[in-house]
C-alpha cells in the first residue's frame, strides 16, 4: 500500500522535477496519442465504445468534481442533469415534437435526411451548448434551497432532487404544460439526430471513431476548464468554502455566488455529457435516470482522489471500464475455467461493490489524492465546520 | 452530532450596503421580516398539514366525512411504523459518526429475507395454527433481528472502522460498495423478482371498525411491535450505562475516549442497535406486504434516511417523527393522487422541510439528547 | 445598560489625544446602540452600547463567556443581532452579510485560527484579496489578459503582506496546518490586511504567545495604526497588553457593558474589579 503511494509519489515528483517544455512536449506526445488511437482498433469495436463511454463518464466525474471536489458540497443528486442533458437533446435534436410548425419541424444547422423530418433538429453543437445552459440553470435552481444548509443536509436535498427529475421524466408524458409532452416517459426518446459536425463524418454504430473523438474533445473542455477554475480567484473561493465556510465569508468570500457558481459549473459539464450519452446510446431511456448513476459517478470522484482532477479522469476511467468492460466479459467466462456452476454475470454489481470497498479500504485518499487531501489525511484537518467559537453555546 | 451553528451568513443578502447606508435607526420592523418570522415559525406546521387539509375539505365538500382522510392517515401510521424503525438505524449511526449508512437499506432488506427463510426451516406455513405461528414469528423475528444486528457491526468492523480517519467521503463508498454486496446476495438468494410470502397474519383482516375506519391485522402488528421497540430503545439510550456512553461518544469522540470509554465498542453497539430495528422492520414488512424482492431495501432506505432527515438527524425521536410523516404522505399519494408520483412527492416535502427547518423537525434537540 | 460607565462617543473622541491627528479627527468609525444577542433564552449580549473612535486602539475584555466574541461575531455579520443597530464608516452594517462588511472596510482574525488548513499561506492571504479581485467565471477559464494581470498582482501583493507581517519567504508556499502557531497568527492577520480594511477586528491576538512575541504583537499593532491610518478593535485577557496598547477599554460581563473609559480608569472601576480582575479565573 505504501508502496503504491510512494510510486505514485515518485511519479509526481518526477514530474516536476521537470523543465516545462519538456512538460509541454509529453503533454503533446500524450494528447496525439489519444487521437490516433481509435485507429489501431475496430472502427465498431468495443474497445473503441468503452474509451467513448469511459470519456464521457470523465466529463461527468470532472462536473461532479467542481461541486464535490472543489466546493466540498456533497451533491447525490448529480443523475438530474445526466438526465436534463439527455433531454436537452430529446427535446432539440429528435423528432419527439413532431407536431411542430405543422408536422415541417424546425431546423437549425441540420443537413441530409435530417433536415427533413418533422420536429426539433437542431445541430449537435446548439444542443450541446443548450443542454449546458439549462443544466446550469437547473444548477442554481437545485443549489438554491440548498445554500443555508450543511454537509450531509446538502446531500439530502439534491438527492431529492435528483429523484424528483428521475420522476418526472417517467411520469412526463402525461404533463402536458403546453400540449406538447415533457418526456415520454418510460418508452424513451428515440432515434436521437446523428450529431452533424464539420470534419466529422458518419457518426453512426458502425464507425464510433467520430463519436470517440467528441468525448475526447468534450473530455479536453472539462480539463481544461477544471483547471483553469481550480487555480482562480473563483477556484479558490471554493476551497475556501469547502475549509471553512465562517472564515471564508468572513474574508469577504460572497457565499451564494460562490456556492451556485460551483452547482452551475457542474451541472453544465454533467448537462453535456448527459447530451452525449443520449445521443450516442441513441436513445433518452427515463429508467437509467437513477440514484445509483448519482452514486456511479460519486464513486468516481472519491474513488480517483476527491478534489484531484486527474485523479478523478483516473477513476472515471477505472470505474466506467470494471463497469462495462472487465465485469461482463471477464467474470462471464471465467467460471469456465476454474469449474464454478454459476453464472457471475449475475454478481455483477456485488463484486462491483466488493471492489469499491476493497479499492477505498486500502487507498481511503484515492488513486491519486489532491496535494491538499494527502495533507488532509496526514494531518487529521478536518474539514473545519466542527469548530464553533467556545462562547457560542446555543 | 454537528453542531448546528448559528451563523446566520445568508440573510438579508436582498439588503446591500447600498440601500443600507442612511443613518443609524435604533430597530428595522420591515414588515418583510414580520413574514419571515412567521413563515420560519408556522411555515413548517402549513406545508406538513397542506396535503391532508386539502383532501379532507375535498372530501367534506363531496360530502364523505372524515372517514376517507382518517383511513389513509392510519395506513400512514402503520407503514411509517416500518419506515421509523429503519430510520432509527441512520439516525443513531450517523449521531455518532457522521456517517451515511447507505448499506442500512439493505440490511433491513436481508431482516425480512432472513425472517421469510426462518418461516421455511421452522416449517410454519398457513397451515400452522395461531400458537405455532406466534412461536414462529417470534423465534423468527428474533433471529432476524440478530442476523441484521451482527451484519451491521461486520459492516462497520470491515468498511467502515478502517476507514475512520480517512476523508469524510471515503465510507461512504464502501457503505455504497456494501450496499451492493448485500442485494446481491439477496438477488441469489431469491431470485431477481418479487417473492410472495404467506400472509402469516392474515394481514387484510379487519379487526375494528372505528367510524369507518378499518383497523386491520398488519396495522397491530406494526405499531404493536414498533411502539414497544422503540420505547425500550429510548430507555436504553437515555438511562443506561451504555446509553450513556454512546450519547457521550455521539457529542465528542476523543473526550469520551479520554473520559475512559471505549469508543471502539459504543461505535460497534450502535451499529448493533440500528441493525436490531431493522431487522424487526424487516419482519413487519414482510409480514405486511407479503411480499419481499431483493432491491426493496434500496428504496426503503431512501425513504428512510429522508425520514431521518426529516427529523432532524441524530435525534431518535425525531427519525420516528420522520418516518410516520412520510409513511402518511406516502399513503395519502398512493391513494389520492398516483402512487407513480409518490416518489416524487415525498422528496418535495423533503426539500420544503429542509427550506423551512434547515435542522429538520426536531433539530434542535439533537445537542441535547445526542 | 449600564450606568456606572462613562457616556460614550462623544465625550470620548473629544479627550482622546492620540486620536486627534488633523484632518482625520471626523468621529467615530463604528457605533453600536444598544445591540442584543439571544441564544434560546440566554442574554449573551445585552443592550450593549459602544463606540470606537477613528484611528484609535480599543479593547474589550471581560470574563470568559462575558459576550465579548459574540459581540465581536455581531459586528462582522456572523450573527445577526436580535434587537439594536450598529454603524460602520457611516453605513448601517446592522444585517449584512459578512462578505459585505469586509467589503465596507471591517476585517477580523479568530479566535481560534481560522486559516484555510490545506492552503498555502500565500493563498490564505489571496482568498482575503478576494472582495478586491474582480475576475469571474468566464475570465477564468480564458484567462482574459486583465484576469493574468489581476492574478499577477494579487500574488505580489499577498507575498507583500506576508513580508510586513513578518513571516519569512520560505514559508510562504508551506500549507497553512504546518506551520507555527506564533506564523499562524502572522497569516491571519496579513489574510484580514490583505481586504485593505478600514478597522481591523483582532480576537484574542495574544492567545498561546509568550511574553517577547505578545510585546511584539502590541507593537506591530501601534505601527498598523500609526503607518497605515487603521483603527483597531481587540479582545484580549492578556492585561499587560491591553493596558499598554488601548486609548479606551469596555468591560463587558454577563453580555452586559459595565464599565468603559481609559485604562487607568477601568483599572480601578469596582464593578470592573469585582466581576472580573478580582475573579481569578479570567483568564
């Protein structure tokens, strides 16, 4: 174990150690890397569908992480904007509101068949940037109630909101505010609109390159945005926040601003990657919008180091990978080979859960712990909302 | 327990400097925080009664009396009983160290498939008669209690006490990790979909008619195990020697330590604690829906947390309060408006209580009664 | 209130000889009237009444549980007063939000140190630059040239304050938990510096420090005031301190005011005697 975290700690290290160009060119190395991967594999494979899917759960991880991570606002409610985003696309980029503009749709940026089919067909990119706006707002709206409260309290009340999304969206088809159906409820949006964009040809199921390199550009976006934020007046407001909320408005930090800031950005990132998933799975299924995405992604985060943004890309990946990958096939035909009689596909989720404890009891900061946390850890700092002033005694 | 601290950060943020800079007044009665006052003071009692009033006015005005809005309340009552006695379970876990118990759920879960598995070894069926069934439920109720007991202290003893002194966030995910172990261990033991069980009681059964009112079996059965439970509980917490250590460890962890106590141990009696009720509610529930599926501990602790919630975290009182609130707005949903939105409807009250009571109902108390 | 100490503002800035520097002499700089604080039925502050003159030191003390944090905590917007009203620079502060009054020119330390445990020390002090930065969310992520420069000039001034509060270089990109008490207070103090505040808010300052590093304190507390022009109001049970650094001292006990005025006139107030010098147990 200890062993573990001095590698860790020595890779670090190294990399600090080194000259900035030098860091400039891995990076470069590293990023083409990526690109020019797909190409080493089936153009359909699964490799290729696990590293899309892998990517966009990071997206997801990376906006949970804003809000968990950096403000220290346990959100379990998170699968509300998987699922607003999922919408955002249901609603601007099938053909769900057919009766639009008398059964002619509306078209924004949209070419080819699309183009002609009744409803909402708006360009992937509008959609995405839409899906960003009105998770944002979804957000601040769920931040709201939430601002007065603390810790676990927090956590409750997103999680009801994340239920009360989930609700809605299997009981949507029969809301009707404006005559036109919220969702379809439990018989899902679909097909979704192929996302159309410049360069990028076909996306479809039989070539899933073009879908990989949008996560992987989505993916780009949310680190790039973490880390700006992270090292940022508003970046440090939040780990100020996250310390010690009296001393943080003390210091002139302006708490409402500085929480629902922290609930919009991770929403956004949550609202696109929930576009993608919708677009790429093909469907808006009002079942997967369950508590238990909320926790999938929150294991993640905690799961890669709490507040490390690559440790949280690290999680996402190892977890989205046991999840779609290493459980179904590995565990499927290993029986076989060491002569058990049952099937181990059906333990899917409980050797699932056996690794989460397994993996947090032996690295309890995560893969790879924020320089903050390990401190933390060592150190015994809590997290500094015990401590009230002795004269207070209410 | 967390303090709930009393610095008001947030008020009057509509207020700037701006608008506020005129000379000193000696008092500021806007009539703006005259409502304020009253909705934080009377607000809560609105939204609670909001949803009985208005279907009993519904009722009255079609003419049907009392006799529909008492029902449901009832039902309410009885089925909250359940849902209290699993709330009790978080509540006491996270007073004393502030955790989520997520695996809680479940455990309750494994309390009515172990008390359906009792039924099978004991061979009481239908066929038994009333004292062998009596015999039946008890032994089976007690194993039951003491499997889901011993559950949770392994639970606590192998995901949770390693973790102690890791981030806060770190048990949570083994609590979720466990979570999963046991409904899949539920999900082989019986199979992935609803399993009957004999109506052992004869559930349905009506008992009394008070004004049209039915009282039937399941409902004393249910308060008729929760009610003596959760007195003999209470007394244990606040009177005994135990009771005492574990309200003490609750306040402060490294003063009881210090003070001699074992914290190691009080930690691994509370978890003892949550895991007896559950496995009772385990039991209730099993017997009064006569029906038990392997994910139906995901939802019950949902509910159940929030009941905790609701409560006010970290009060017993307040997690039995939460659970009978839920219980009855959950039945008033089923029954009044769809039970597919009554999900939904139990998480709006949630968050309205929580707008309105950040504490959560009985909050205030939890310093005291730890 | 109390009708054994001396009447207030006033009176008091009219005698008060070191506040009288000219052009500056305009009054008082915060003004409480009759501020109430209630926890469930316990007074802990009551219909206290005080002022502070403009560039002047002024303490407070009193008996543990006296009120005075409370006070202290009312005046900053951690809490909200039950009944009265308090002025700050000519502004009614009596309900705002804490963030706000840093920003109207009140900074404070605590008690207990506050410091922001897993933040460097530099970064401490930027976070209390925060109210005078201007970059959002969106400059952020680009990193607009003006948010470079504002960044740039944030981390000067931070290692600037640190530099005057006496903390050395080396430490300044040490986490805040690993270092010294005595450095701990330091970047407290350079965090509260760092809004440029009018009126500085210390409790307890002195708290854990030995006799050398408390006559340090005070001095560098006359420097602050006397360099840059800052009033400042403290709570301390060191009485060696309070003595030699405060034009005018109050009293509180049981959340009430019980006496004000000089030292030498505090010093021998019976009231301030019985309920306090002559209780042992002050400290």
């Amino acid at each position: 174990m200890t062993a573990i975290r001095d590698f860790f700690r020595s890779i670090g290290d190294a990399w600090d150690g080194l000259h900035p160009n030098v860091r400039r060119a891995i990076g470069v190395a590293v990023l083409v890397f990526f690109i020019v991967l797909p190409f080493f594999f089936t153009a359909g494979g699964t490799f290729i569908d696990n590293a899309t899917r892998a990517l966009a759960y990071a997206v997801m991880a990376l906006g949970l992480n804003v809000v968990v991570g950096f403000a220290g606002l346990l959100d379990l409610g998170y699968v509300a904007f998987y699922a607003l985003g999922a919408f955002t696309i249901g609603w601007f980029g099938s053909s769900f509101y057919a009766q639009v503009n008398h059964g002619k749709g509306l078209h924004i940026g949209v070419t080819g068949v699309t183009g002609q089919l009744p409803g909402i067909h708006f360009n992937f990119l509008l959609v995405l940037v839409a899906a960003v706006i009105v998770c944002a707002i979804f957000g601040v709206l769920i931040g709201l109630p939430t601002l007065r409260l603390r810790g676990d309290y927090i956590a409750i009340v997103t999680l009801a909101f994340g239920e009360i999304i989930g609700r809605v969206a299997i009981n949507g088809d029969s809301l009707k505010p404006f005559g036109y159906a919220v969702t379809a409820g439990r018989q899902g949006i679909t097909p979704i609109d192929s996302p159309d964009l410049p360069g990028l040809a076909s996306f479809g199921p039989l070539d899933l390159r073009p879908w990989y390199w949008t996560a992987l550009g989505m993916a780009l976006l949310s680190l790039f945005v973490s880390f700006r934020l992270r090292d940022s007046r508003l970046g440090r407001a939040w780990i100020a926040v996250r310390e010690d909320e009296v001393a943080a408005a003390s210091m002139g930090v302006p708490l409402v601003r500085t929480k629902l800031l922290a609930y919009a950005t991770g929403a956004g990132l949550g609202g696109m990657a929930g576009a993608f998933f919708a677009a790429y799975f093909n469907t808006v299924n009002a079942d997967q919008f369950e508590f238990s995405f909320s926790i999938f992604i929150l294991a993640m985060i905690i799961l890669g180091g709490l507040g490390s943004i690559w440790g949280v890309v690290a999680g996402a990946i190892v977890l989205s990978y046991i999840n779609t990958y290493f459980i179904p096939n590995t565990f499927k035909s290993l029986p076989h080979h060491i002569g058990l009689n049952f099937d181990l596909t059906d333990l899917s989720f409980g050797i699932f859960g056996f690794l989460l404890v397994i993996m947090m009891v032996l690295r309890p900061q995560g893969l790879i712990p924020e320089r903050r946390r390990k401190l933390e850890l060592t150190e015994g700092v809590g997290a500094g909302d015990s401590e009230m002033p002795i004269e207070v005694s209410v | 327990m967390p303090a709930p601290p009393d610095f008001d950060l947030h008020s009057d943020s509509e207020r700037g400097l701006e608008a506020a800079s005129i000379p000193v007044r000696a008092t500021r009665a806007a009539p703006f925080e005259a409502i304020q006052r009253f909705l934080s003071r009377y607000g809560l009692i609105i939204v609670l009664l909001a949803l009985p009033l208005a279907f009993m006015a519904s009722d009255l005005a079609h003419g049907h009396g009392f006799a529909h809005i008492l029902e449901n309340l009832k039902d309410g009552v009885s089925n909250g009983a359940i849902w209290a006695l699993v709330a009790i379970g978080y509540t006491l876990v996270y007073g004393i160290i502030e955790l989520i118990n997520f695996a809680h759920g479940d455990v309750f879960m494994i309390g009515s498939f172990v008390s359906f598995g009792m039924w099978g070894t004991l061979g009481v069926t239908l066929g038994t008669g009333t004292l062998g069934r009596v015999g039946g439920l008890i032994v089976a109720g007690a194993i039951a209690m003491i499997a889901c007991g011993s559950l949770n202290v392994m639970i606590e003893r192998v995901a949770y006490r390693p973790l102690r002194h890791a981030p806060k966030l770190a048990p949570l995910i083994t609590a979720v990790g466990f979570s999963f172990i046991l409904q899949n261990v539920g999900l082989e033991w019986l199979g992935g979909s609803q399993h009957g069980v004999d109506d052992l009681v004869d559930a349905q059964h009506i008992l009394v008619n008070i004004g049209g009112v039915h009282i039937i079996n399941a409902d004393v059965l249910a308060i008729g195990i929760t009610i003596p439970l959760v007195l003999l509980l209470v007394a244990f917490v606040q009177n005994s020697r135990l009771g005492k250590a574990m309200r003490a460890t609750a306040q402060d962890p490294e003063a009881a330590r210090l003070m001699g106590i074992n914290v190691d141990h009080t930690i691994s009696l509370t978890f003892l604690l949550g895991g007896l009720m559950a496995g009772a509610a385990g039991l209730i529930y099993a017997l009064y829906n006569t029906t038990i599926r392997f994910d139906q501990g995901f939802e019950a602790g949902l509910i159940a947390f929030t009941a905790a919630v609701m409560g006010g975290i970290g009060n017993l009182q307040g997690a039995v309060l939460g659970g009978l609130i839920i219980g009855c707005i959950q039945q008033i949903s089923d029954d009044r408006i769809n039970s597919t939105w009554t999900p939904a409807i139990v998480f709006a009250y949630l968050i309205l209580i929580m707008v309105f009571k950040p504490q959560g109902l009985l909050g205030e108390e939890t310093r005291e009664a730890g | 209130m109390s009708e054994v100490a001396p009447q207030t503002a006033p009176a008091a800035t009219a005698d008060g000889p070191r506040v009288a520097e000219p052009g500056s002499s305009n009054g008082t700089i915060l003004e409480a009237s009759g501020v109430s604080k209630i926890f469930g039925g316990l007074v802990a502050v009551d219909e206290v009444t005080f002022s502070v003159p403009r560039r002047s030191i002024v303490s407070i003390i009193g008996p543990n549980g006296a009120g005075k944090t409370t006070f202290f905590n009312m005046l900053t917007g951690l809490y909200k007063p039950n009944a009265g009203a308090i002025a700050f620079d000519g502004k009614d502060i009596t309900r705002a939000r804490p963030d706000r009054i840093l920003a109207a020119g009140m900074a404070r330390t605590f008690q207990n140190i506050r410091l922001f445990a897993t933040m460097t020390a530099l970064e401490n002090v930027m976070v209390g630059l925060h109210a005078r930065m201007q970059a959002g969310l969106f400059g952020s992520i680009i990193r607009l040239p003006s948010v470079r420069k504002e960044e740039r000039l944030a981390h000067e001034k931070a290692a600037e304050l640190l530099e005057f509060v006496g903390l050395r270089s080396s430490h300044f990109h040490q986490m805040s938990v690993n270092l010294s008490y005595g450095d701990q207070r330091r970047v407290e103090i350079a965090r509260a510096l760092a809004s440029n505040p009018k009126m500085l808010l210390l409790d307890e300052p002195t708290a854990g420090m030995n006799p050398q590093e408390s006559e340090r304190l005070r001095a560098f507390m006359q420097r602050l005031r006397d360099e840059r022009g800052l009033t400042i109001l403290l709570i301390e049970h060191d009485m060696k301190v309070v003595m030699n650094v405060s034009e005018y001292i109050t009293v509180l006990d049981h959340g009430e005011k019980i006496a004000e005025g000089k030292p030498e006139e505090v010093r021998g107030n019976p009231r301030v005697v019985e309920a306090y010098l002559g209780k042992q147990t002050g400290e």
